[in-house]
C-alpha cells in the first residue's frame, strides 16, 4: 500500500545531504571586508573594466587641463 508515498527514511536521508560548492568561501584578504573568495570567479572581466575606465577617465581629465 505504501508504493506511492514516501517513508520516514528516505525524506530524513534525502535532507541530511548538504550542497558542496567549488567556488572558495571566506575573503581574498583575511582582515578585509571586500571582496569575497568568489570575486574573481564571478567577475573575470574586472581587471580588464577597471583598466579601460581608468584610461577613460584619465584621458577626459588631461583633456580638461588642457
């Protein structure tokens, strides 16, 4: 009688399994708030962002000295 109802056993095995993630947990810097362990994977395109607006940026600002 019991073939399409679930038992105590399996609901409590099927909840004790825990998620193991690959990406690392904690920060980059120890003491630092920001950023954390998944930063870079998350954002591969940071650096590369960073870099371009700061020309950007750079080249407006010698454009208003001159």
């Amino acid at each position: 009688m019991s073939k399409g109802f679930a038992t105590e056993d399996s609901i409590s095995k099927k909840s004790a399994k825990k998620v193991i993630s690959n990406e690392p947990q904690g920060r980059l810097i120890s003491w630092s708030p920001w950023p954390p362990a998944n930063f870079q994977t998350r954002y591969p395109a940071f650096p590369f962002v960073l870099t371009i607006l700061i020309i950007v940026i750079g080249q407006w600002y010698l454009s208003l000295l001159r």
